[in-house]
C-alpha cells in the first residue's frame, strides 16, 4: 500500500480492501484482507527539501490492534512522523474461513515537499 501524505491528494485515499487477481485465482475463496478503519494524516517536515518515502511493515492483530511495526526504509526527516501518524491508524483484521488473524501489511509512506507556485 502506498500512502500520500492528505495535503498532497485532491480527495482523501479510500481505504476499502482490494484483492488482487491473485486472490481470485486461489483455491481458497474465504480470506478477506486487513482493512484500514481509520488514519492519521503526517505532515511534512518544515525542514523538508528533497521527497522521501519511509516503508513501514506492521503486523494487524486479530482483534486489528498493531502488535508489532518494523521500519523497512528509513528517510530522516520524514520517519519520525510517519511513525508518529501510523501509531495512530485503526485496522481491521484479516479474516480466514470467518475467523480473524494476525497479518502482515506494508506502507510507504510518499513525501514529496510542495513546490512553489511560479511567477507569470
């Protein structure tokens, strides 16, 4: 899952979960994925010049608390408040044959500083 930060998106994201053609293709019909109930929008560093992206990989529980978040790509300025925003983000969990499970998700979190307008 790729996320932009809101001040970078004309709508908010839509956090419905989506199964790839994979999922459609496998044997076993009754895995539903983790969905996203809620988020916390980061903002950009003032200190920002140049984009980055901060990866992150939690782990959903079964009752859709985070139990565990793994920083996979670091980029100072911008990992500390991408850390700060997912603390705060609110999951559903996977469901496996109608029961939930712990599962794995990855978010990168896109910055990119906004340029300024410029002058006719």
């Amino acid at each position: 899952m790729v996320f932009r930060p809101r001040s970078y998106c004309a709508a908010g994201p839509d956090f419905t979960p989506i199964s790839s053609n994979e999922d459609s293709n496998r044997g076993d019909q009754s895995y539903i994925l983790p969905g996203i109930i809620s988020a916390a929008y980061p903002r950009c560093p003032i200190n920002a010049v140049a984009p980055g992206t901060v990866v992150v990989q939690v782990t959903v529980g079964k009752t859709g608390a985070i139990q565990r978040t793994k920083l996979v790509r670091d980029s100072p300025p911008f990992t500390q408040v991408a850390l700060d925003a997912m603390s705060k983000w609110r999951f559903q969990a996977a469901i496996l044959e109608g029961r939930p499970i712990a599962s794995n998700l990855t978010i990168a979190f896109v910055f990119a500083p906004i340029s300024p307008s410029p002058v006719p």
